[in-house]
C-alpha cells in the first residue's frame, strides 16, 4: 500500500503538467502579436507567411483555478525575408484564450544559439 502511495505521489506532478498541456491558445497571442505590429507599422498589410510562422510555448504557469500565464516565444517571415521574433505573454484557461490582453515584446537581436 505504502509502495502504491509512493507511485501516485511521483506521477501527480504529470497529471497536473498535462493538464497544463490541454491549452492550445497559441493562436490569440499571435493575431495580437500580428496587430500590434501592423499597428506600430513594422510590417503593412499581408507581408508576413502566416504559414512559415514558428509558435513555441515557453513557460506556462497556473495562477489561479483555471487560469494560466503563458509566454509565447513566436518568429514571423516576411515575404521579403524580414524576420521578427516576438515574446507574448498573456492569461488564458480552459474556457477562453483571450482572458487577458496580450503583452507583444518585439526582441531585437537573438545572440544565443536557435
């Protein structure tokens, strides 16, 4: 019994992370992302390959019942080869995406390796 105990003890921390897992809200931040681009004029109408778009959740935090912050780390490509990499960060739950508004940080140069 002590042994069955011990086992659920390890594996409830995968239980709670897949929770976490269960949101696919990645498609808010980036139409926020996007606007606010197109808004400070960085990029005009449909100059970005929506389809080359790189999304990568970087870290997902429970803060509240139901309710997770989320940064975004996404790589737009320009048609004419620019490339914008952005941070979001942003609140969402099982419910809804868009609980929050979205923090856009445009990064300026990316001098780690990728």
């Amino acid at each position: 019994m002590k042994r069955l105990i011990a086992v659920f003890m390890c594996a409830a921390p995968l239980f709670v992370s897949a929770k976490t897992a269960i949101l696919h809200c990645e498609h808010w931040p980036m139409t926020m992302a996007l606007m606010s681009l197109k808004n400070s004029g960085m990029i005009a109408g449909d100059d970005i390959q929506e389809k080359r778009t790189k999304i990568e959740l970087m870290a997902s935090e429970k803060i509240g019942r139901d309710l997770y912050r989320q940064v975004y780390h996404m790589t737009f490509y320009g048609a004419t080869g620019k490339v914008i990499d952005v941070i979001t960060n942003n609140q969402a739950s099982s419910v809804e995406c868009s609980v929050s508004a979205v923090d856009v940080y445009v990064t300026g140069k990316n001098i780690g390796r990728r």
